[in-house]
C-alpha cells in the first residue's frame, strides 16, 4: 500500500461566520480517513472513514476519491446544520 494521499482544506463563510473543513488520510499505520470541521479554532464534528469501508482501499485512486468525497460530505454537513 502506498503513502497516505493528499487532504483538502476549504474555507466557507455561513452566516458571516468563518468555517473551516479539513480532511485528511492518517494513512496506512492509522488506515483512516478524517474530516473535522471548526469554527473560531474548535472543533464542531468530525466524520471518520476507516479504509476497510473503502472499496480496493489499497489502491491510491480509490482512497483520492473517498476523500474528495467525505471532504464534500463534511462542507454539506456544515452547511446543512448552519441552516437549523
């Protein structure tokens, strides 16, 4: 299996509050996904997506697109739960 891949980082304004969403491979000792949103530097949630739930998860493609994935599943969260 090879290195962990790249995150992402997204900035979002809602409600003229600054959001922040990372999400991140832990790689292959961890074998886990992470994505924790903040605001004003603490953590509102965090979502985790252990490799094992992630098709051919040894392949580097297939763990890029899961974490595209839970990265814009984490900003649709943030943005639902600014609506309530």
């Amino acid at each position: 299996m090879t290195d962990s891949v790249t995150g992402e980082n997204s900035d979002l304004f809602i409600q003229g509050q600054k959001i922040h969403v990372q999400t991140e491979d832990w790689g292959t000792r961890e074998k886990v996904l992470v994505s924790r949103i903040f605001r004003n530097g603490s953590v509102l949630k965090t979502f985790k997506l252990p490799y094992e739930k992630i098709p051919s998860s040894d392949k580097r493609v297939q763990r890029e697109t899961a974490l595209n994935r839970l990265h814009q599943y984490s900003i649709d969260w943030a943005q639902k739960e600014s609506e309530i």
